[in-house]
C-alpha cells in the first residue's frame, strides 16, 4: 500500500466481494490488466462512488458528534445531493457540450473508414476490369496493416488502441493516442482486417473529449472536496474517467444502430459494481428470460390473459420447446468456440507485444491468406471473410438460403481463423466479426427438428457477442434491436446467460493487458 504526504492511502479503490461485509479496500495500481478484468475495470467509477460515501459518512459522524439524533440518510436524498452539487452539474453540463464535436468527427471518422473500404473492394477491382474481388485480392491488400498498423503500435503513443483480445475497456483514454488510434484504425479496417471499429470508437471519443476539456480548460469531474478542504485525486480522476467515459458513449453511439445499446455497453463496461454486479445480474437476467418463457408458454397453453405493454404490431411465430432447447445447447457451443478463438488470439498477443512489427506482419498475412483461401474454395467474394462482416451479416439475415452449407462452414472456419489472427496482433473491436461468426452458426444449425432461423440465429449471436464481450446485458439488448423481434427475446437471454456461464468458467489462456 502506498501513502501520501498526510498519510492517507493513495491507490485504487477495489470492491469487495462477498463476505468482506463491505469494507474498502486499498490495492496498489496494477501494472496491467487482464482480459479477466473487463468486468472489474470499475476503479475510477467505483471510486466516485466511494468518494461520495465517504462525504456522507463525515455528514453523519459530524452530526452525531453535534449531539444530535442522527438518522440514516435515504438513497434519495444521497442521490439529491450529489445532483445539486456545483462540480457534478459542471460535469454534467461539460458532457452534453462535449458530445456534439465528438459526435461529428466520429461520423466522419465512420465515413472516412467506409469510403477508403468501398474504394479497395469496389472500385479498385472495377477499375482493373473484375466484376468482384478475385480470390488472391486480399494478399496484396495486406500489406497496408502489416505495415501501418505495425508502424503505428511500434513507434505511436497508445500502441495503437487496445488489443482485441483484451476486451472493449473505456478506461485509459487519452490524448496523446489519438494519432496512433485513427492512423491503425485507417491502416487495418478498410483493408479486410477481421475486426469492427467499435473499440477505436471509444478510444477516439474518450481522448477527443479529454481534449476538449482541455481546452476549455474545463474541471472535468472535480466533483467534491476532501475533508481537508483540498481537492480529492480519487474524485479528479474520477471526474476523467467520467469526461472519457461520455465522449466513448457520443462516439459509439451511432455504429450499433441505436444509442440505447452504447449507453448500456459502455455503463456496463464501467461496471461500477465488479464481480458482485455480475454474480447479481446473472440470476435475475435468467430469472427474467425463464419467467418470459413461461409467460409465453402458459398463455398459449391456457388462453388467459395475464396484462401486459402490447402495441399491436404484427406478432412473430412464438417460440416452441424445440427453440428453446436447442438454443441452450446452441449458447454452449457457439459460446465455446468463440472462446476458444478469444484463447488463440490472447495467445498471439503474447509475443506480438515484445516484437509486435514481426508478428503483426506474419497476422497479417495469415489474415489474408485464410481469406483468399476461401474464395478460392467456394468461388464466392473473399469480402465475405474479411472486414468486420457487418455488410455480410445484413446480406445472411436477408436471405439465409443464398448461402450454401459448404459455403456456410467454409467462411465459419476461414473468418474464425483469420479473426483469431487479428484478435492477438491488430486494431479494433471484437463486436461485428463475432455477431457474423455467431448468426452464420446459427443459420448452419436451423435446420434441427423444432428449430426456426430467427431463434437461430438470435440464439447464436447472442452466444457469440457474450463470449466475445462477457457484457451479457449490452450482448442481450444489442441482439434483440438488431433481430428486431421481441417474441426472440427469451432465447436471446438465455443464449446470453448460458454463453456467458460457459465462456467465464472455462480456461481463460494467457492474461492480456488492454495495451501492450
């Protein structure tokens, strides 16, 4: 434990687990942090919260030495206070207004990234006289992020952004990375790199708003004074994970089609609670999704009618035993293999962080040479296999019948392979190639007795967006927009809640810092 000048801990500020009867405690800072840590990256936050706590608890005991009879305080009037607080509203104020320029340059950054991929995959091949991507295309193209983006994680502050593999991580923002986020983003996702752009997202909105706090020379979060009457630098930092935090949100908000799911995902990637908020969420998540079920079942089963929000939009096929069980067993394996390219990728990222231009370089061309391998084996577009999928996972739920079962297991195992490579070695997010790899799986196993295409796939990119994340709560809100059927909704829980289970039981690999 370290100490300050006046003898008070200086460290984070870890939530206890069970049977700790809910005493702080002070841990020095970790020199990294593993991918385990996705879940608990709660320090600055939990801070916060734990800084407020205290201020209450001097209120309190000041009362109590006035003589007075002190009464406990309500949640409300906790709440009250901490809202009508002059640093808080400045906070407050200073994220909406931040919002609007992190916003705009996000979407030109998003705009930008889309232009440069159609000019590679579209128009260049038109303009050298293919009406498609040739097989051996993504060879060639490869050069640019085993170049780039080795330069950019070698020699950049910021390496780059966060490593795949370690999970989406809201924390860490910074300014002087920015340069090194955008120039690998550019040089790896435009270029058939098997990763989405959501992780440079919240790496460029937390550090383009830290930036502009800057320069309005803002407070960003000085939301409270210590006892002493000195600010607390549990509260400042605090105040900037809060400023990061919100200028990720603005600049996520946008790329899952809704911004109900980046609120969710980077609330839940803070995770104010750790370990307990996840041991409490399991059970009423899967509670929720059974009580769904059987709901549902019942007032087939019965004809009753027990109330409910209905808006009388046009109700989808319900869902039967067979949907049901087959997405149980379809979360567990989905869940399991999307774990298992998670291990492969931590395990690539080992010796990419002592020599990352060597082993980026030899991804890379891995990358490229397990997606040329599929178009040459099934003749269909190696884009298919690059990119983030986000095109080809809209393309698959319009008509799943287009493709192929050969086609189907050939891009699950090339893409899985080639996502692995990234994983370990690139930049970006893990998100979009996982929703493909799970919604693909979930159309190959369609076809089982009592099972349906939507609760497939549903059930499969579930299961693959919470073994790729471990945030079950933004996996089941983002699957259930994207599928835009509330009557999948039970399968999607369960899916989430089952993946979720199997994926942090099983063995986890080599431990991952967000940057190495």
């Amino acid at each position: 434990m370290a100490y300050g000048g006046g003898g008070a801990p200086v460290g984070r500020v870890a939530v206890p687990p069970y049977g700790m009867g809910g005493k702080r405690v002070f841990v020095r800072p970790a020199p990294s942090c593993a991918f385990r840590g996705t879940v608990t990256r709660s320090a600055a936050i939990a801070e916060s919260a734990e800084s407020s706590e205290s201020a209450d608890s001097v209120a309190t005991a000041g009362a109590d030495r006035s003589g007075g009879p002190a009464r406990p305080r309500t949640q409300q009037a906790v709440l009250r206070d901490t809202l009508l607080r002059p640093g808080y509203l400045t906070t407050l104020l200073l994220c909406g207004l931040i919002g609007i320029p992190v916003s705009l340059l996000a979407f030109w950054f998003l705009a930008a990234l889309h232009e440069i991929e159609h000019i590679v995959w579209v128009t260049w091949p038109h303009a050298l006289g293919h009406g498609a991507p040739p097989w051996w295309w993504p060879l060639p193209m490869a050069v640019v992020p085993a170049v780039g983006g080795a330069l950019a994680v070698r020699y950049l502050p910021g390496r780059g952004g966060h490593v795949p593999a370690a999970g989406l991580h809201p924390g860490g923002a910074s300014v002087t990375a920015l340069p090194g986020v955008v120039l690998a983003a550019v040089c790896c996702l435009p270029w058939g790199v098997v990763l989405g752009p959501e992780a440079p997202l919240i790496a460029l909105g937390g550090g383009l708003a830290l930036l502009f706090r800057d320069l309005l020379r803002a407070p960003g979060g000085r939301t409270g004074t210590s006892p002493a009457g000195t600010a607390s630098a549990v509260t400042v930092s605090a105040g900037t994970a809060l400023v990061g935090a919100a200028g990720s949100a603005a600049a996520v908000s946008a790329i899952f089609g809704n911004p109900l799911v980046g609120a969710i995902l980077l609330m839940e990637v803070a995770g104010a609670g750790g370990p307990r908020l996840f041991a409490v969420m399991l059970p009423v998540l899967l509670a929720s999704g059974v009580g769904s079920v059987v709901f549902t079942g019942f007032g087939r089963w019965t004809g009753l009618q027990v109330g409910g929000l209905k808006l009388g939009l046009p109700a989808p096929p319900r869902l039967d035993t067979g949907d049901v069980v087959w997405s149980v067993l379809t979360a567990v394996v989905i869940g399991a293999a999307v774990h298992g390219l998670l291990v492969l990728g931590r395990r690539v990222a080992v010796p990419a962080a002592t020599r990352p231009l060597p082993v980026i370089a030899a991804c890379a061309a891995g990358m490229a040479l397990c997606v040329a391998l599929y178009a040459a084996t099934t003749g269909r577009s190696p884009a298919e296999a690059a990119l983030s999928g986000q095109a080809a996972l809209a393309g698959l739920a319009r008509d799943p019948h287009s493709w192929p079962v050969g086609a189907l297991i050939a891009v699950l195992a090339f893409k899985g392979a080639a996502y692995a490579l990234c994983l370990g070695s690139l930049r970006g997010g893990p998100i979009f190639p996982a929703l493909f790899l799970g919604g693909g799986a979930g159309v190959l196993l369609a076809p089982l007795p009592g099972y349906g295409v939507v609760p497939a796939m549903a059930a499969g990119m579930a299961a693959a967006a919470t073994a790729a994340l471990r945030l079950p709560v933004s996996s089941v809100v983002l699957v259930a927009l994207l599928v835009g059927r509330t009557d999948a909704l039970p399968v999607i829980i369960l899916a989430a809640v089952v993946s979720f289970t199997v994926t942090t039981l099983a063995p986890q690999g080599p431990d991952v810092a967000p940057e190495r």
